[in-house]
C-alpha cells in the first residue's frame, strides 16, 4: 500500500481520474455491478479509498462519475471537430456527436453491458444513468447550436436521451469497425424523434426541411 500512495502522489487529479474510470469498467466486466466495492476499485485503479471517496460516495455515484468523465472526453473531442464544420445543420452536429460518444465509449462495451443487466434490477442505478444522460444531452445540443429553453428544450432534451437509450442495444452488439450499424440506428431513431417533435409542435416544420434541426 506505501508503494500505491507514493506512485498515487506521483499523479496529477487528471490521471487519477482516468485510472478510476478503467478501474470502474474492468471491474464490472470481470464482477458485475452487484459485486462490486469502493475497496476493490481503489485497490485496482492504485490509490487510496480517500482518492476514491473524494470523487464518489458509494458505487453507484462512482458508476456515473465514470460516465461523466467519459463524457466530458466525448464532448470536447466533439466541440473541436465542430469547429471545423461551421456549415453543419444542428442535426448533423447532434448525429456525428452521439456517434462519436459510442465510439468513446467502445473499449468498455463489457463493462456498459453489465450495467445494462444490472439496471434491470437496480432501478436507483437505472434512475442515475439517467439523470447522468440528460446532462450531457443537454450538453452535446449546446454544443451543436441548440439554445432554445424552457419545456420545448427539456423535451428535446429527453427525446434524444431516448434515441441513445434505445440504439444502445445496437451498439453493443456492433462489431463494424465504423460502428455503421450503430450509425444507421441513430440516425433512424433522430428523424423518427423528429417526426414526433414537429407533430407534438416541439420543432418548427422548415426547420427541418433539408438540413433538419433538432
């Protein structure tokens, strides 16, 4: 344990932040999620279980730090890649967006997968994933040019949470080097999504026209 903490004060908050998120989705491919611990990951991520605390305060909050970090890598690589599509309609940022999220998230199918299974009976869990989606769905429509508020938004926002809900299942068994089964998904899922907004009056009709905007 002395050999942990010192190569622990070796690492800045960053890499600790990333040798948890391995640990998290190593561990719950190897022991799922109903046996999972706070002590088992910071054994395995190398750092003490006040580092791990620090971030979490049991293993559910743990799960969606996780994601979060995730995510937060996801959306930045995203932002960066709009930047040099400022033609881009909303909808093609939102779609290239959530496809580069599965992509990000790939190396951890088997961990996602257990999550999944784990959701089932751990509806505390299923809520926090959740809750944890529609932060970065909210996000990710900023960053795509969505900046519309109020009800209208907060729709937008759980329609696309449930498009990346319902396409996960694909994900996970897409094994195309492109994700292009994935990408067929989504992309099916966001204009059936549309549809329904501009019928419910959440999208205006030309909006949607050629270069659809969620």
């Amino acid at each position: 344990m002395a050999e942990g903490k010192m190569a622990e004060g070796k690492m800045d908050s960053k890499e600790i932040d990333g040798q948890i998120v391995e640990a998290v989705f190593a561990a719950l491919a190897d022991r799922g999620f109903s046996d999972l611990d706070m002590a088992h990951i910071a054994e395995r991520a190398g750092i003490s279980a006040n580092q791990l605390y620090l971030r979490a305060g049991d293993i559910t909050q743990l799960v969606c730090f996780a994601l979060n970090w995730l995510d937060d890598k996801a959306l930045a690589e995203s932002d960066a890649d709009f930047a040099d599509a400022a033609d881009a309609s909303i909808y093609e940022k939102l779609l290239e967006g959530l496809i580069h999220r599965f992509e990000v998230f790939a190396p951890y199918k088997n961990g996602f997968s257990a999550l999944q299974s784990a959701c089932m009976r751990r509806p505390d869990l299923a809520v926090a994933m959740i809750c944890q989606l529609h932060q970065t769905v909210n996000r990710l429509l900023s960053l795509s040019g969505d900046d519309d508020i109020g009800w209208r938004r907060d729709m937008r926002v759980k329609g696309v949470a449930g498009v990346v809900m319902k396409t996960g299942s694909v994900w996970l068994k897409d094994d195309s080097a492109d994700l292009s089964q994935t990408l067929n998904s989504v992309d099916k899922e966001l204009r059936r999504a549309e549809d329904w907004a501009i019928s419910l009056r959440l999208l205006e009709q030309s909006s949607s026209a050629s270069t659809p905007d969620m």
